[in-house]
C-alpha cells in the first residue's frame, strides 16, 4: 500500500477508534457530552441538501446557524422552520454568502450549493479564515478541486467534503478488509448506480423568476441562459453548472472503490456510453461505463439514470473481486461471499453503521483539534478526480492518459482543456497565498 494512502486509512480508522471512545455530542444518545465554543454556521444553498444537513448539525449543541445564504427567497421560510421548530434563535438571512463570510463571528461554512460554486465558495471561506463543510463533488473541474487543497493547506483549514462513508464505521471496515489480503488479489473493483429519473424536457430561455437572483446563482458559471429546467435540481445534467451522474453519486462509490484499494491515481481513464434514453436539454450521459486503470488493478463506473434494475439486486454497490473472496457493499455494510452457484457462501458480513452524524461530528471535532477530517479536501480530490477524468474521456470520446504527479493529461489537448473552466468577472478562482 502506498505511504499516503496508508495514512489515509489509518488517519481515518483512528478518528473512528477515537469518536467512539470520546464523550461527544449525539442528539438523543445516552454519550456524555463535553463543554466546547460555539460553532456559529453560514450555510450556503438552502434548497435541498442544505435543508437535509440541518437536522443533522443542528443535533450538535454547540452549533449556532448564524446565517442562511441562498439567492432565491421562496427557500427561505420552510428553512427558517427547520430551524425555529428546534428551538434555535432565528439566524440571519442574506442572499449572498459572501456577507457572512465578513462576519468575524462565523466559525465555519456548509457550502451546500450547485457544483459549480463549491471551490470558490470553499476557497474565499479559507482566505477569510473559516472552517469549511462542502458537499460533493468537491468540485467542478481538476483544476479547482487542487486550489482548494493549496487553500486549506495555506490558510490552515478543515475542509470537510460530504463523503459520509469516511466516516462510517462499516466503510472503514472494508478497507480494512480488502488491504488485509483476506480477499486474495484485488484486480477488479465494480462501482454502480441505477435509478429511474424524470425527463426534463426541452425550455427556451426566459427571465427568471422575481424571487431568484440568477446572475449569483449563475456565480462562476454563464448567466445567459436562464431556463425553469435549470434551477433548482436539474443543472446537475448541464456541464456549465454539474458533472452528471457520475459527479453526483459516483463520487461516492468511486471514493469507497478507491479507499479499499489504496490506491491514488489512475494511469489510464476510457469512458463509453451516450444520451440514449432521453430527448430533453440534458447534456450529461444517462448511460456511462467509465474505466480506470490503476498498476495491478482497473475500476469501473457504471451508472443509468433511466433503469431500475441494479447488480446483484442492488441499485447502488461498490464489489471487490479478489481471487479468495468477493466483498460487496451497497453504501451501508457489507458481505464477504466465496464459491460460485450452489457452493455460495457468505463467509463474514458486517452490519450498516451511522455515517452522517459521526461525519458531522467528526467535522466539529477537527474544527477543536485542528486535525484533518476524515474526508479532508485532499482525499476527496483525489477521489473527484476520477468523476471528471471520466467525464473528460466521454466528452472527449478519448483515451485519457493521466500524469498523476502533475495532476495533468498527457498528450491530448483537447481533454486538457477541460481541466479547468473560464470564469465571469467578478467570480474567478482566486489565488491561493
């Protein structure tokens, strides 16, 4: 197992060890809970995950939401609820977060917004010295995924990446497992997602609506061409906002995949697949099968976002494939089989474990220690990066070659060039120092 990736996993099941023998804060657990300073939270992207991380922050008394950020008004009220039903004082409202990123009171920033804001958001909280929480993708294109890590590194950071499986007891389990031998050699890794989507249909551009600031919510990305399809979910199937479904969930399985293996960069990334099933504005593949050649090892994505039927009866799943044994998981514990046909057996499995709530704690946690968390900016980076190679190599229709030291692709220019991203004024990718 390479160094880096060897503390990766024992960084990792250490904070485990530790989080389970510490007194910390679980909201209606019988833990004893120790005193801390209040962590006052700008939460950035109220719409849908942002709403969905409330409870689970909320849970934790030392946390304070000082402020909610979002450029559309009608997400505000049912938010404002969530908060005031639990009792917590009324935190202030603004349209852009940048505002409380000026609030020297703000401790940290869940950036829950579209992807395409999640590095300039992560690295203007860094340079105003705030602690960052920012869901997956970590980010939109390579090039932003690496300026994060400098800025966490640089202005002495925690960013945490909303990769929960970091931080479940189950999931550390199998990289313990599979690095432990005790599946044979592991040369293939399967990664998936099935799911039945609805169609978008096809809009024409039109102004937005009065409670939506879209030229914000557009931030880096273009503020021309406004569409009722675009905002507030679907923008994750437009290249200018998302990075399809492979960003949006085969970043989880990709991470696990990458994890169990110990492994850091691919040296090879091809991608096939289409839009097959859908005849809307969708611009990201509804069918994609994406692999990645590590030495000794390949992994596979595959995902359709328009059938029901998964693999091995699971409509997500991540399965090592050793010459011993097969262990497969379906994001929440696992098996371990052997044999084929009738002389199948389940040898060992471990039960789901919580994920959410110990990443959130493991957050707050890092926030006192001034640690690294569990799915720190770099891991997750590295882990992202495979989502956008495989983009890149469909977008492309290319065999990509990638030169992991300098995090650049070799002799392909036009899948080089979409590293990175251009940017409107006003919203560039700052530098970091």
């Amino acid at each position: 197992m390479p160094a880096l990736n060897r503390r990766e996993f024992l960084g990792t099941t250490a904070a485990l060890a530790s989080g389970l023998s510490a007194g910390l804060h679980v909201a209606g657990g019988d833990e004893p809970t120790r005193d801390r300073p209040p962590v006052r939270i700008a939460l950035m992207g109220v719409n849908s995950r942002g709403k969905q991380l409330l409870p689970d922050f909320m849970s934790f008394p030392e946390v304070e939401i000082a402020y909610l950020c979002d450029p559309d008004d009608d997400t505000i009220p049912s938010t404002l609820k969530l908060v005031q039903d639990k009792g917590r004082p009324t935190p202030k409202v603004v349209k852009d977060f940048r505002k409380a990123l000026e609030d020297p009171e703000v401790t940290a920033l869940v950036c829950a917004a579209p992807d395409h804001w999640h590095a300039l958001a992560t690295i203007l909280a860094c340079q105003a010295g705030k602690d960052v929480y920012v869901e997956k993708p970590c980010c939109h294109n390579p090039i932003e995924g690496r300026r994060m890590v400098e800025a966490a590194r640089h202005y002495g950071r925690v960013v945490q990446v909303g990769t929960q499986r970091r931080s479940g007891a189950d999931m550390a389990a199998i990289a313990k497992e599979v690095q432990s031998g005790r599946l044979g050699d592991v040369n293939f890794v399967r990664t998936w997602i099935t799911s039945v989507r609805p169609g978008i249909g096809h809009e024409s551009v039109t102004p937005p609506p009065a409670n939506l600031d879209f030229d914000l919510w557009a931030g880096p990305g273009p503020a021309d061409g406004y569409k009722k399809n675009l905002v507030h979910y679907h923008w994750h199937w437009r290249w200018a906002f998302g990075t399809g479904e492979c960003g949006n969930n085969g970043i989880h399985g990709l991470d696990v995949a990458r994890w169990g293996l110990g492994v850091e960069y691919p040296e090879i990334v091809t991608c096939g697949g289409g839009r097959y099933f859908f005849e809307d504005d969708q611009e990201t593949p509804d069918t994609q099968l994406a692999v990645f050649d590590f030495p000794g090892v390949a992994i596979q994505w595959e995902h359709r976002t328009w059938s029901p039927r998964g693999i091995d009866g699971e409509a997500f799943g991540v399965t090592f494939y050793g010459t011993e044994a097969v262990l497969t998981t379906n994001g929440r514990g696992w098996k371990i089989v052997t044999g084929t046909g009738d002389k199948e057996k389940v040898v060992d499995k471990h039960d789901d474990a919580e994920q959410m709530q110990p990443h959130v704690r493991n957050f707050l946690d890092c926030i006192a220690s001034r640690e690294k968390p569990n799915a720190d900016i770099e891991i997750n980076h590295k882990s992202t990066l495979l989502c956008h190679l495989a983009n890149i190599a469909w977008r492309t229709r290319s065999v990509v070659k990638f030169d992991g030291k300098n995090e650049s692709i070799v002799d392909n220019p036009a899948a080089s060039a979409l590293l990175g991203r251009s940017y409107r004024k006003g919203f560039e990718l700052p530098s970091v120092g």
